[in-house]
C-alpha cells in the first residue's frame, strides 16, 4: 500500500468517526423524569419548567416526559431504578437520598436553618459541593438541590403548643432519620407511610397527624383531613435532583453541560416559588374555617430536640454534623 493511499485511508476512518461522533450529539434524546408531587407543587412546577426549557435550549432534540405524583413508584424505588439505569432522572427527597449518602439527613436536623435562602447559600457552597461529590461513587449525579421548605405540624388531636403536645401522638413522618429522632424526642410515635399514601391514612386513622412544608400539606390537600395545623418550623428539607451515572454516561460533553445548567436554572426557579408560597398559604389557611392554626414559642422545642444533635454527633456522620452546625452558625 503507498503511502499516499495510507493517508487517504487514515483520512477517512477520521472523518467517519468525527461523523459518527456528530450525528450521535445531534441524535434526539428521550428522559425519563420521575416525582412523587400532586399538580401545582413547586416541585411538580419545577420538574414542568425543566422539561420545558430542555426542549427549548436544544431546540427539540432532547425530550423530558414527566411522570410525577409517584406514578413510577416512591422515592426509594425511583433511587434504585438510577442506580440500575431503568429511570433516567428524579427530582427526590432527602430522607429516602439519606439511605445512599446518609449524611443527607443531617440537613434536617433540629431547627438548624431559620430561613431557605440560609439554607441555600450552605447547600451551594463546599458542604453541598462536599455531598455532590459522595453520590457519584452511587452512581448517581446531583445536578441541582431543590427545595422542599421549612416543616410544619398538623395533627386531628390538639394544637401543638409545647412539645409535650406530642407525647403518644401517631405521626407520620418520611423515612428520614433525623425527622424520626426528632419527634421521638418529644413524645411522639412515628410511623413512615409513603407520602401518596398519607391523606388515605389520616382519613382512616392510621396517624393523627404529619408533618411538611405548607405547599405539601396544600398541593394535596391534607387540610380536609387534619384540624390544627401547628407552626413549628422544626426542620428544613432538601430535595436533591439526580440523574443516573449511567445515563450521565451516555450524554456528550455538550448535553451534560446544558442538563446541568437547565437544572440549576430549574432549581432557582423552583426555590422562589417555595419561598413565596409560605406567606401566600399561611393567608389561605387562615380563611379556612375548618383548620386552626396556632405559632408556638419555638424555645421548648428546641431544648427537648438538643439530644437530637448530641446523638448524631457521636454518629458515624458525626464530623460531617459537626460542620454543618459550625458553618450554619456563621450564616
């Protein structure tokens, strides 16, 4: 063979490869989405403008179908599915995340955040990157934390003013074992039903009462079955937005970078209707004649959940704790 048609071949193969290469970049790209949210959450709102602005930003190439309000199973299985490459994406919560990174969890601890946005300046800075990092030998991605707000308390037996309001009360709670800790340690008997099961349970008894953020306990209208709603700010949740490594894998450079921007932007998105759904709820619920709301001094809640915090430094995540507590402090 000359070494002219040596070159000519060698030539070739790399304009073939280069092509390849562009028509898989250019290839339409079709995303699974999974959430547990009821319509009109923010996070069933966010997920909505993120398959939305995917479509946009890459001008119909990539795809994201949305399934929420748990149509794909829970929160733990939707993790299990990433992990396995069966589900693509899952905007997920943080007690279920906790199983997998269980430093998670540490997010809720006892009344650590007064405020999102003090909430959001920890999550984006090195102790969130710190997280980021831990799930990618999961095989899993973070793309974005999301925002599932400060936590209220509702219940069908009385207005929770001191926390020995809560001594034998049935409460639901997810599976997240700060919130478990939390409430064992004023009183209450935690059970964890899967959140799309939970109105169906107060209803019938199983629980007297639960706790979320008000979009929660409003998007799925838990107010027609729960009397007092108590606003006890006792804890902060994130909601990590993951992506399958496997999928992740199989992205080019350039749509990787789009996904995670997109997500970001969904995130900010998603972070301002959390935040400003508080105070518009809290004006709702008061119109409602059938719920009673009442604000408690938070002081006796916080000394009965200190042992909360002194249990989970002493933990295997204990270190992880210990900064969370110093840099929150500095916030």
């Amino acid at each position: 063979m000359t070494r002219f048609n040596i070159f000519r071949r060698a030539t070739l193969v790399a304009a073939l490869a280069c092509a390849g290469s562009i028509a898989f970049a250019q290839s339409p790209i079709k995303l699974t989405l999974g959430h547990n949210a009821a319509p009109g959450n923010p996070k069933s709102l966010g997920a909505t403008y993120f398959s939305e602005q995917m479509s946009k930003r890459s001008n119909g190439r990539i795809t994201v179908q949305v399934a929420g309000g748990a149509q794909l199973g829970d929160d733990q299985t939707m993790l299990t599915a990433m992990r396995t490459g069966t589900l693509d994406m899952s905007v997920n919560s943080q007690g279920p995340v906790s199983a997998v990174v269980p430093e998670t969890a540490a997010l809720g601890m006892p009344f650590l955040f007064s405020s999102l946005p003090q909430a959001w300046k920890l999550l984006d800075g090195p102790l969130g990157k710190d997280l980021a990092n831990k799930f990618e030998s999961k095989n899993l991605v973070l793309l974005a934390w999301w925002d599932n707000g400060i936590r209220q308390t509702t219940n069908n037996k009385r207005p929770i003013t001191k926390p020995d309001d809560l001594k034998g009360m049935k409460i639901r709670t997810p599976a997240d074992p700060a919130t478990v800790d939390l409430f064992q340690a004023m009183g209450g008997s935690t059970q964890q039903i899967n959140f799309s099961e939970l109105y169906v349970a107060i209803q019938q008894g199983v629980v007297d009462g639960q706790e979320n953020p008000l979009a929660n306990i409003h998007s799925s209208k838990l107010y027609e079955v729960q009397k007092y709603l108590s606003l006890t700010r006792h804890k902060y949740e994130s909601m990590p937005f993951l992506m399958s490594g496997i999928t992740w894998k199989k992205l080019s450079e350039a749509d990787r970078k789009l996904v995670s921007e997109v997500a970001a932007e969904a995130a900010t998105y998603e972070r301002k209707l959390m935040l400003e759904s508080d105070d518009k709820l809290i004006g709702e619920f008061r119109k409602m004649p059938g719920v009673t709301i009442n604000e408690p001094d938070l002081a006796p809640f916080k000394a009965a959940t200190a042992k909360v915090w002194d249990k989970w430094e002493a933990s295997p995540v204990g270190d992880f704790v210990k900064k969370l507590r110093a840099e929150s402090a500095k916030l």
